[in-house]
C-alpha cells in the first residue's frame, strides 16, 4: 500500500517535545523527497526510510508518545523497543543492515530481507536526514571545483563532463558541473529521473538521441557556455560506443547505483520503455539478471578506462562500479582513483564535512537568516562565503527548506550555538542540524572515504563505531551505525547523527559537546593514520590526543 506523505510545518506539536517532533518532521521529509515513496526508497538504489508501512506507522505513533527521558530503538527500519533512559540521552537510536563480517554479502543480505528481517539503510536514509539532492550538492560541486584546480586551471569552462545517473544523489552532477562553469552529460535510463531533475531545476535538457546531445553539448563547449543535458540511455550501451567513435570527453564519472547488482543497475540494453522488461527479469530470473548486470558493469567501466587512457580525467565517484567490475573479471578497474583519494581527503582531515541543517517551520527565510549568519561569522572562509552564495542563487528548495554547508573543527560547535540561540531569541524557528555520513571521522570505506589511507588503515571499523559512541556519550539527539551504504553490503561501515536546536539552554549543552566530538573523532582518524594537517589540527586546537604532543 503506497500513499504520500508531507513533512508537517509550522509550529504546532504532535510530539511532547520539539526534539522528537522535530525526528518525526526528518522522517517524513525523507518520504516527502524520496525517489520511490510508495515503497519507502528514499535514494541510493533501495535504500529506505523504514521496514515497511506498519513499521513506518508504528514509528511515528511511538515519536508522538515518546517523553523526553525515553529512547526509541529501531534495527533496520522497525521499532522494536522504548527504553527509559535520560533526558540528556538520544531519543532515537538506529542500526541498519549491519551483518556479523563474516556474513556480510548481498546475498545474505537478500536472504534476510526476503525474510522480513532486515532493511538496506543506504546512509540518510534509514537515519532520516536526507533532505534531497541538495544534501550532496555542495560535495558534488567542491568535488569537480577540485577536479578543475588540480587539472583545468581552476574552471570547467569548455569542458565536457560525461556521467551516468540521475538518482538521489547522481541528479547533483549535472547542476555541479554547470556551478563550476562546464557542461554535462549524464546518461540516465528512467526517463522519470531526468524530468525529476529538469522539474527541480538540477539538470537543464532532457535529450533522447547522444548524437543530437553531443552536438549541443560540443557547441556550448565552444562558446564556454555552462550547459547540463540528460541523456535518455543505458551507460553500459553508450559508454563503449563512444569509446569506439573516438569522442573525447574532457571528465569521466558515474554515478549509476552501481552498488547493488540487483535492485540498484541497469544491464545493458534497458532503458526508457524497456526499463520494465529489466524490472520483470529482476523479480523473475534475479541470478540472470546479477549475471548480465555484472558483465554489463564490466563494459561500463572497462570503457571508462578507455577514455582515460584517450586522456580524459576520470575518477570514480563513490558508488562500487571499479570493485564490481573486477568481481566480473576485469583486473585493471582500479586503475582510476575514487573522489576521496583524488580531491577531498585534504578537508577530511581537517574534520571539514557536510554540515546540514533544516528548518522544522518550513519557513525558507529561517534558511535565509542562518546563511547570514555563517558568512558573518566565517568572512576569511571564502569557499564557505562563495558557496551560500551560489547556493541561494541555483538551488531549489527540495521538502523543508535546508542547506548544507561544509564546516570543519571548531566552526561547527560555534555556528551551532549561534542558531540554537536565534531559535531562542525566536529570530527563527527550531532548526535540526545533520550531516552526511560521508564524513571526517564516521565512515570506513575502503573502496571510498577511507580508500588508500597513509597507514594502510582502510578496512578499520573501530572509527565510525567509536564516532556514534562517543555523540551518544557527548548528547546527541539521534543517533546511527549502519553498514553498506554508497558501496554494498560488506564494504562500509558508518554513522549518522542529528541535534535539535530548540532554543534552550541544555541543548547549548549538548552542541558544546557533540559538534566537537562529531568532527573531532574525524581529525583523530585522520591524524592517526599519520596526516600532518591532522596532526597540526590537534596541536593547534583543544583537541586532546594522548599520543600527539
Ligand atoms: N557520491 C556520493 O557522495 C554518494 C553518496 C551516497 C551514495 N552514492 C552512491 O552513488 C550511486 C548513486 O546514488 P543515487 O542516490 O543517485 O542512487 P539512485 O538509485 O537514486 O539513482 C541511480 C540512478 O542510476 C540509474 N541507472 C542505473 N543503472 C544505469 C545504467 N546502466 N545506465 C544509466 N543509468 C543507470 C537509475 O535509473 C537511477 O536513476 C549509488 O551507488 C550510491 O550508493 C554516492
């Protein structure tokens, strides 16, 4: 049974607090921007908001009675218990999908869902703090703003990005490439995706043939003119032909869910009006289908190999299309880099990493007064002042009005405490505050956030299990640790947390504590695998390593 579901606004409780009303406003703006809602997938492939319908019910039956000692538990997407614990503590704690390592796979995964026993969480999903595709926005945009400094000279003027997917978090790329003044292709296989992100303003033209796309994407190459296209296709079908007819793109990405060989790819030969025919096979033939789906990600990115030995810049961004490709046979996948190694771990490591917020009221101008404040309070953080700028100016507002905003060690705690104290000068309303479990210190990825570490510490999981203990320990509102999310199943381990300002001065408490706990274990991580940036975060700051003097 599907139905829709709004995140209420304005100021009137169902809850008996503001922190648990504020959760339930997360959860139900998850449903309101999901990709799939009748099914619960919110992003990522078939990462969902709750188990299933009598769970989701349950869960906001049980936010609503829930008083402010109580803790509610939910393990993959069900509620199973409500503890009395103390006022300062979590009201909600969650973990998803997580398997004892031995057995953590897809296929028994598949097994226990099949069961009704477990739920793929992907990361904001199952931890309700997506807010979109503009959570992942700024990420994309400062991932190709990279991309440009290290190899254009700062601009993606006259060049042509050539990507795959317009999902969740895919549909950012096209919008990124334009901010950074070049011009994209992204080839999706829903056609419903592409006139998602055209609806909502990521993505600018919907074309069905790559022949007429390439002509316009060539032309306003030539003129330098930022331009974003989305290309009715399959990758695996139009990444190799392109190859074989010597187009050059300047960049190489992908942002299909190559994570999950089942629910989340297309195989070749599947797009638009065929789409349905795959949808069949998966429920009828699953190993069938696992089958061309691998052999397809095979081509896929054996084919993005070719366009980097034909000069292109390509990198992987996060989604498993190298690891799957050498389960399918092709030695050489890694032989690009993902996004982390090649452009972001340089800010990771200064515990910078995105910051969210979102205002409960609905109000878009609570957004307004907040994206004030932080370029009043940070003027010399010119990539922080550049950002809210032109995310005011490009971005739509997707459910309740949010931002993010990447902020590192010792800004967040500050800008936190400035908008719990707007909310109790009732300049604004309650705010939640979140981030992304793509993260300093709360996610171990090797194949992604944590790939290629100094110390060869890549497959360690203690870091993001110790990160969610220590933001229960240090008050956060809600706490996370699921497995699996942007990868599969098995190959990542990370955790998500949210503070609700309210306005009080307990909660002035526990943002003292939590946001420098939260990017704080991330400089730690960081400065133990033997960073020096980290190291000098530590000996600059109050942040207390006893093996760093
Ligand atoms: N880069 C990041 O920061 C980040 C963060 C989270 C997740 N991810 C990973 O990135 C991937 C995309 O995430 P999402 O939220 O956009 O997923 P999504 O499931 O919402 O969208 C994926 C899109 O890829 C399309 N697709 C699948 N196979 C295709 C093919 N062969 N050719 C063309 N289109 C194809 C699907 O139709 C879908 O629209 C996932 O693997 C996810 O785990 C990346």
């Amino acid at each position: 049974m599907g139905r829709t579901v709004k995140a209420s606004r304005g100021n009137k409780l169902r809850c008996r607090g503001w922190k648990q009303e504020a959760i339930l406003r997360m959860l139900e703006n998850n449903l309101e921007n999901a990709e799939i809602p009748e099914e619960l997938i919110i992003y990522g492939g078939t990462g969902k908001a709750a188990r299933n319908w009598e769970s989701y019910d349950k869960i906001v039956e049980t936010l609503k009675n829930l008083d402010d000692d109580e803790t509610i538990i939910i393990q993959s997407g069900k509620p199973v218990a409500v503890f009395k614990t103390w006022k300062n503590s979590p009201r909600v704690l969650i973990a998803n999908s997580n398997l004892v390592p031995h057995w953590s796979t897809w296929e028994t995964f598949h097994e226990l869902e099949k069961l009704g026993l477990i739920m793929y969480g992907q990361m904001t999903a199952g931890s309700w703090c997506y807010i979109g595709t503009q959570g992942i926005i700024q990420g994309t945009y400062e991932t190709f703003a990279a991309c440009a400094k290290k190899h254009f000279k700062n601009s993606l003027k006259g060049k042509i990005v050539l990507t795959g997917g317009l999902g969740g978090m895919g549909g950012a790329q096209p919008l990124a490439v334009k901010m950074n003044h070049g011009v994209c292709i992204a080839i999706e296989c829903d056609e419903k995706r592409i006139d998602r992100r055209i609806k909502s303003g990521f993505c600018d033209e919907k074309i069905k043939d790559i022949y007429e796309a390439l002509n316009i994407a060539k032309s306003a190459k030539k003129e330098g003119k930022p331009y974003s296209i989305g290309v009715l296709g399959n990758c695996a079908d139009i990444h190799p032909q392109l190859v074989q007819e010597g187009f050059k793109p300047d960049v190489v990405t992908d942002q299909t869910s190559a994570h999950d060989e089942l629910n989340g790819y297309v195989p070749a030969g599947y797009y638009g009006d065929s789409l349905e025919e795959a949808f069949k096979l998966r429920k009828k033939d699953p190993k069938k289908y696992i089958q061309k789906s691998m052999e397809s990600m095979k081509n896929h990115c054996n084919a993005m190999l070719d366009f980097q030995k034909n000069g292109a810049i390509v990198f992987d961004y996060g989604n498993n299309l190298r690891g799957q490709a050498k389960k399918a046979g092709l030695e050489n996948s890694f032989d690009y880099p993902g996004f982390v190694i090649a452009y972001v771990r340089p800010m990771l490591c200064v515990g910078r990493g995105p910051f969210r917020w979102l205002a409960l009221s609905g109000n878009p101008d609570d957004i307004l007064k907040t994206d004030k404040i932080v370029m009043e309070m940070f003027p010399e953080n010119k990539t922080l002042c550049n950002w809210i700028k032109l995310a005011e100016k490009h971005l739509p507002w997707e459910g309740l009005p949010a931002r993010v905003c990447w902020l590192g060690y010792g800004e967040r705690d500050k800008f936190a405490l400035a908008i719990n104290k707007m909310v109790r000068d009732k300049k604004i309303g309650p705010i939640a505050i979140t981030r992304d479990h793509l993260d300093s210190g709360s996610v171990a990825s090797p194949y992604r956030e944590t790939e290629g570490m100094l110390d060869g510490s890549d497959a360690i999981a203690d870091w993001p299990l110790l990160n969610a203990l220590l933001n229960c320990a240090a008050g956060a509102d809600s706490v996370h640790i699921h497995n699996g999310g942007g990868v599969g199943i098995g190959l990542s381990t990370h955790a998500g947390m949210v503070v609700v300002c309210d306005g009080t001065e307990e909660t002035d408490e526990r943002i003292k504590r939590v946001f420098k706990t939260d990017p704080g274990m991330g400089v730690i991580r960081h400065a133990d695998a033997g960073y020096k940036e980290s190291i000098n975060v530590i000996k600059k700051t109050d942040l207390n390593n006893p093996m760093i003097k």
